[in-house]
C-alpha cells in the first residue's frame, strides 16, 4: 500500500514538475495545456459547432485526461481544472467569432 | 481643358483600378449556381450508381471498435457535387446538416482567398515587407514578404507537431493553447531563423498566422471592419453558417478555426472551382487560383519534414509533381489537376477541375492512414 501511495506522489510530481527529459523550448505546462485545449475546444463544440456536452467532452479527451470541465450554458462559458491549481476559461463572443480563449 | 479632362480621366482610373479590374475580369459562363440550396440529383444518382456507393461507404462509413477507442476511418460527412449539383450526401457519427464542423488547417486555405481579395482590391501586394504591415517585428524579419508565409517558406525555426508528438516540443500547442495564445503573430515572429526566407519549405500553421495578421492589418489600413470575411466571401457566396474565431488581439486564426456546415465547405470548394467567381461577380483576381495550386518555387529548392504527399501551392494540397525533389504525384488514380484544402483528423475540400467536381469530407480521423487517394478515387466513380 505505501509503495502504491508513494509510486502515486511521485507521479503527481512528475505531473507537476514536468519530464525532466522534455527540451520545452517554450514555456508551458502540460497541465496549462491540456486544461487551455479542454476549454477552447469545449466551448466551440458545444457552442459554435451545437454538439452536445457528452460528445463535446469525448471529442475533447486527452491523455493524460485528468481534467475536469464545467459547461456554463447561461453565460456561454467552459471552465476546467486540473490537479489543484491548474485551469482555464474560454468564453462564446459571437456566431461570426466564436469561442476564446481567456 | 482637353489636358485637364485627360488628367482627371487618368486619375479617376488609376483610383479606381483595383476594383474595375476586378470587375471587368471574365467569369466562366453558362454556369450553375445555388440559391439558399443546392440543387439535388441524389435520389436519381443512388438508383444509377447503387454499387459505386455502396463501395465508396464501406471504404469511408465503416466504423471500428468503440467510439471511444478512436479507432480507423471516423467520417462525419461526405458531399459530392458534380457541375454545381450535388449528387451524394450522407453525415456520420451523430453529425447533420445544419451543424458547423470544424475545419483545423482547412482555414489556410481561406486565409489564401482572403489575401487574394485583398491583392485584387489593392490592399496589399505579395511583395510587401511583412514590416510594412507588423512594424513592430524585429529588424530582421523584415526581409520576410507576404508571399513567403503564403508558401511556408519564411524559414522561422517552427515545430509543426500536434497531440501526438511531445507537447512541449510543438510550437502549433503554444500559439493555440500556451505562451502564445493571445497574439498568435507575435508569438511565431518571436522565434528565430533557421533558413534564409524562400530558400525552404515547411509547413507552419505559424506562418498563415503571420500572413493572416498582415492580411487583417491591410484590410483596417483600407478601412475596412473586422467583419470583412462575410462582406467579401460568406455573404457572397451563400455562406451563413460561417464563424470564423480570432485570438485576443482581434486576428483571425488564419491556420485553425474556421467552422461551416459541409454543405457551405461545399460552397467554398465551388467558388475555387469557378475560379473564384460567384455568378457574375469576379472575387478573386483572373489567375489567383491558378498561381495558389501550382507548385510553389521553395517546394522545388528544399522540402523540411514533408511527407511524400505533402505537396503545396499557396495554402493549398496538390496532385502534382516536384521532380526537383523525386517527389512523384502524391495521390495515384487522382487527376494531376486535383487539389485540395486539408485539415487534421481527415478534412478535405477537393477540387478537380478537369471533372468539374468538389468532393467535402468532415472527420475525426484521430489514426494516421487515411486513404486518401483511395477515397477521392472512389467518390469519383459515383459522380455521373
């Protein structure tokens, strides 16, 4: 059991630290990456391209899929987050301009 | 006075030139062209062509494996217009008519129409420094012109990789998703060279959104509204599903994010067809077409991390050879005349001039191996 819950930790360290073999010629996260992907792509399905959110959120999986998503329909809004802190918002503007990203 | 009238005359015309000559410009004849629909043979081209489709939706509607596993051939839509009548339709995986798609890298195509629209109207030339445009980029990216991004020949150190490759390796995630999201532009004119501008071919979602950022700049410089890519090619053509996103900065995503119905892809797959008329209106310049789908001069001198079917015009897919570089014509049983806008995942606008057809495919195609020639062959054989 302690050796699965450190095998964990130390996964969720690698997450939050990054491969250290990456070259990461820019700086992003992965986890700013996948929840800013997770957001924008979320809101033009469900919002431009009129999917609903099941399909939206199967179109929009990615690996690792460690994202969560929350649909604002009111206000035309996607937020996610990823382990703790990581997240995103992408907002619908217009029919002609679509979703962007915050 | 005579004098005088001829001055006027001489400068009147030269300020009206760039539109006249627009106008004056030939349109194709005898042309068919839709209203709010298309025209439909599709009853009578399923009784005639039953085995001919039957063939082509094995090889495109056969679905693999759960939805979930990503697995094979995953198409959305296929429409097949043939002289401006369609005469196959059918949508897949839970996709219909009225929805917009989305296109990825079939947008660099319309990122071509809209430079093309406005060279005709005199905005911008091919030959423009790109600084002319984007005066704050560094001293030496004003060697770059508006046509060298127009053939991914600007020489910029870019990573053109997606989902599958490393993401922190790949410039296309930082510009659309990362450090560079705000200003697309910006982000590819800070990075360095790698060749001398012209002298090699890339492909780079980075250099359409340098050459949509000078696009969007001449437009405002004419003084025109943001709302240019409907009052000069949506609304023309019929397109009302069209949306068309921008980063923060107010710049179209020239590479990635236009959306439309397959029926109004369709639309545009026409018009380039008809060579960029609609009816008897002239949107492109006489001859744009032609230069955008010819083979582009750096693709003959030096071709980086292309793919044996990665033959390009200006934003545009060719059937053509670059013997220059061994490259034989990448799509076999296809016309040599055909091209194409692609995007990821398997989207397709195919024109073939030659038979006078648009062929549209929306997917989600997330496994390499596409046939692509293969599919383009058989939607050719259902058309009469």
């Amino acid at each position: 059991m302690k050796t699965l819950l450190r095998a964990a930790l130390a996964s969720v360290a690698l997450v939050l630290a990054g491969c250290p073999g990456d070259p990461r010629p820019y700086n992003n996260h992965d986890l700013a990456l996948l929840t800013s992907y997770a957001a924008k792509e979320m809101c033009s399905c469900v919002f431009v391209m009129h999917k609903d959110e099941a399909f939206c959120l199967r179109w929009t999986r990615a690996n690792p899929n460690l994202r969560t998503v929350r649909v604002d329909h009111a206000r035309r809004e996607v937020e996610t987050q990823a382990v703790l802190s990581w997240g995103a918002r992408a907002r619908w503007i217009s029919q002609r301009e679509g979703c962007r990203l915050d | 006075m005579r004098i005088l009238a001829g001055i006027y005359l001489a400068i009147a015309t030269l300020a009206l030139s760039p539109t006249s000559a627009l106008a004056q410009s030939s349109c194709p004849a005898g042309v068919r062209y839709p209203d709010a629909q298309w025209e439909s043979a599709i009853e009578t081209t399923r009784a005639a062509r039953a085995t001919e489709i039957a063939a082509l939706e094995q090889r495109v509607f056969t679905l693999t494996g759960e939805d979930d596993q990503r697995l094979g051939v995953r198409t959305d839509s296929v429409l097949i217009l043939h002289r401006g009548v369609l005469v196959y339709e059918r949508y897949g995986r839970t996709w219909t008519a009225e929805q917009p798609h989305y296109t990825w890298s079939m947008t660099k195509s319309l990122t071509n129409v809209l430079t093309g629209i406005a060279v005709g109207r005199g905005y911008l030339n091919l030959s423009d420094s790109l600084c002319r445009w984007m005066p704050y980029l560094r001293m030496d990216m004003c060697a770059l012109t508006v046509q060298h991004p127009m053939e991914f020949a600007t020489g910029l150190d870019w990573r053109e990789t997606y989902e599958n490759a490393s993401n922190q390796e790949s410039s296309v995630l930082a510009m659309l998703y990362g450090v560079g999201h705000h200003d697309a532009a910006g982000f590819v004119g800070s990075h360095p060279f790698r060749d001398r501008p012209g002298t090699t071919y890339m492909y780079s979602s980075g250099d359409t959104n340098l050459l949509s950022r000078a696009v969007d700049r001449a437009y405002s410089a004419a003084g025109e509204d943001s709302e240019y890519p409907w009052r000069y090619v949506f609304d023309p053509l019929g397109i009302t599903s069209a949306t068309l996103e921008r980063d923060a900065s107010g710049t179209p995503i020239g590479s990635s994010y236009w959306y439309a119905t397959p029926r109004d892809l369709a639309r545009f797959g026409y018009f380039l067809l008809r060579d960029g008329c609609w009816r008897d209106q002239r949107i492109l310049p006489e001859g744009w077409v032609r230069t955008s789908t010819e083979v582009s001069a750096p693709q003959r001198i030096r071709r980086l991390d292309a793919d044996a079917d990665d033959v390009q015009g200006r934003q545009f897919w060719l059937n053509r050879p670059v013997p220059e570089q061994g490259v034989t014509t990448p799509w076999p049983g296809v016309p040599e005349d055909t091209y194409a806008a692609r995007g990821h995942w398997g989207q397709s606008i195919t024109v073939i001039p030659s038979r006078e057809l648009v062929i549209v495919r929306t997917a989600d195609d997330r496994v390499r191996g596409f046939d692509f020639a293969g599919f383009i062959a058989a939607a050719m054989a259902v058309a009469p």
